[in-house]
C-alpha cells in the first residue's frame, strides 16, 4: 500500500506525465488525461482540502483494515478482495464516464508485469506482515518507499540523479527506520519477518514504478482505465495463488468481510481516483504530500482502535522517516535568469 505519490514525473507513488497506472495506498496514482479532468470539471466537487484529509484517512486506516481483514481470512484473500473491489470500483467508474479499458497485447503484458509489482506483491506482503507485526509499524514501513526509490534511482534512472540535499534525506531517513526498530536494543520486542515483509512491501513500489515508466508512459488511454486494467489482472494473479496455496473461507464474518470491502473499494478503487482529481487540481507536489499523514494516521487508528502498544521510538522514528523522505522528494529550486 504504498499511497500513490506522484513520480518525478515519478509521482510518488502518483503521478506520470502520460497515463500510467498507480498502486494503492501510499498514494501513488498517474495524473489524469485531459478528458478525464474535462468530467470531473463540470461536476462540483467538495473543496480539495476535504478531499486531501479524507484521502488521508483513508489510506492510514488502511492498515487497520488489512490487520481486522486477516482475523478471518489468509493474506492472500485479503488482498485478494482488495484488488477485486478496487478493480470493481474503477470499473463502475469507466461505465459512467464510457471509457475503454486499454487495448493491445503489449499492453497488457506491460500491465501484467505492473500488477505483480504494485499491487499482488506488496498487498500480500503487507497482509502477511500483519499477522505479526502492529499495523501502526507496517504503516511506518510503508512511509519508506520513497527512501527506496531514492536509493534505486541512483542504478536505475539515469535521468533522476540525486542531489546532495536527497542523500542526505536517505540517510536521515534509514536513520529514522533504525530508531523505529530499536536497533540500540537489538531489536527486541520486534518480528524480524513481519518488519522485514513490510519493508519488502515498500520497495516493490519504487521498483514497480521504474518498470512502468520505462514501458508504459506515453500508453494511449485514461489512468482509470490503466489502473482499472492493472486491478483486474491483479485479481487473476491473486485469485490463482489463493486457489493454488489456501482454502476456501470458512465464513464470511461481519467485520473482517466488511473491512476487506472497504480496503479495496475505498482505499484501492475509489481513492484512486480522489488522487488523480488533486493531482489535476492542485499539482502532485501537493497532492503528494498525503503520503507522510499516512504513517500518522496509521499509528493513531491502531493505538485508538486496535489498541496496539505505542513505545517513545516509535512515532519519534516515524518523524524522522517522514523528514528523511521529504528531503528525498525535494527538488532544486530553478535558477533565475539575469
């Protein structure tokens, strides 16, 4: 769940200057096309600033419906639903506009290979995480995926080369994961697996969105539709490995049913498509910027609601993270002309 922030034109995980298809939570979703913000233009919509803090909050309680989700069924159902009702909810959202979802084998095949890294991985990494490990902590993983991308690009994209303002932002930032950790401690009170299934979550993210940049920016068609696409693929990958590695639910209980609904629906579909309406209206640099409420909110939903222990290294961790990947995401201020 990485919140789809915008790209550079990595949108953390949100935003490419041609239609791309996002992930989901952290806020990573492509900047819609010029079609797709003439429909929304000519609905009224709340203030964006309403907008802003509800997709804050629904991605922070992201976290939260992952860990009441896998009460009653296997990580790999979790996200399964997940990616089942998010696609459904996109796929509502393309029959209102009458958009088409992508066409092309080559396409599809790119999708295919963004679906894995964006949403099959990392939902059931997280999912699995979970089983073990707070949701508060996994959110605080999942603010490292800027950390991660940052750290990529120095390999991988040749076109973003770090400034020393963004190493120093790594550095600060991985400073901030050991504080978490408690590494001063050896890391003790902490699941090594759980911690290190999160962190892999987060990295599947910036990795994911350095495939899809190099192969499908410039692709012809709407963000919904490519996100849409790359949820429905998602489905099948997740619906094969569930059939293949767990058993059938045994029920269907209130809670975890209706917190597996919500995480894809809401927090997979529907959020998505919030964010491609801020990054339309006000910029991905803003819009971005609800990456680093999501730890915040996280951490409060499961000490509040789950009850989860909160010790002092954690959230003062968390602050050091979310300004490490700050720094990360700064850009040099333009020169002036004489």
């Amino acid at each position: 769940m990485s919140a789809p922030a915008p790209s550079r034109p990595h949108v953390s995980p949100s935003t490419a200057p041609a239609p791309t298809a996002p992930t989901a939570p952290t806020g990573r979703a492509c900047a819609p096309a010029a079609g797709s913000a003439a429909v929304g233009s000519a609905v009224r919509r709340p203030d964006w600033r309403l907008r802003f803090a509800f997709l804050s909050v629904v991605w922070g309680f992201s976290f939260l419906l992952i860990k009441v989700g896998t009460e009653a069924f296997a990580p790999f159902q979790v996200a399964l639903g997940r990616v089942l009702f998010g696609a459904l909810a996109l796929l509502a959202v393309l029959a209102v506009r009458r958009e088409p979802l992508p066409r092309g084998p080559r396409t599809w095949a790119h999708l295919t290979v963004a679906a894995l890294l964006l949403n099959t991985l990392p939902f059931s990494l997280f999912a699995y995480a979970e089983l073990s490990i707070p949701s508060s902590l996994a959110g605080i993983c999942n603010a490292t995926s800027p950390l991660w991308g940052m750290a990529l690009s120095l390999v991988a994209l040749s076109e973003d080369r770090p400034t020393r303002r963004r190493f120093a932002g790594l550095g600060i930032g991985f400073l901030g994961v050991l504080t978490v950790l408690g590494a001063w401690q050896g890391f003790s009170g902490i699941d090594a697996r759980g911690t290190a299934l999160a962190l892999l979550a987060s990295l599947c993210y910036p990795i994911g969105w350095i495939y899809v940049r190099r192969t499908l920016a410039g692709t012809p068609g709407s963000p919904v539709g490519l996100t849409g696409a790359q949820l429905m693929v998602s489905t099948l990958q997740l619906a094969v490995v569930s059939a293949l590695f767990t058993s059938a639910p045994a029920g269907f209980p209130l809670w975890p049913t209706l917190a597996v609904v919500a995480l894809g629906a809401l927090g997979t579909g529907m959020a998505l498509q919030m964010q491609y309406g801020l990054v339309t209206e006000v910029g991905p640099t803003t819009a971005q910027m609800v990456t680093y409420f999501i730890p915040v909110i996280a951490t409060t939903a499961g000490v509040l609601v789950l009850g989860e222990q909160l010790h002092w290294n954690t959230p003062v961790g968390a602050v050091i993270v979310l300004a490490g990947a700050a720094l990360t995401q700064a850009r040099p201020a333009p020169a002036k002309s004489a």
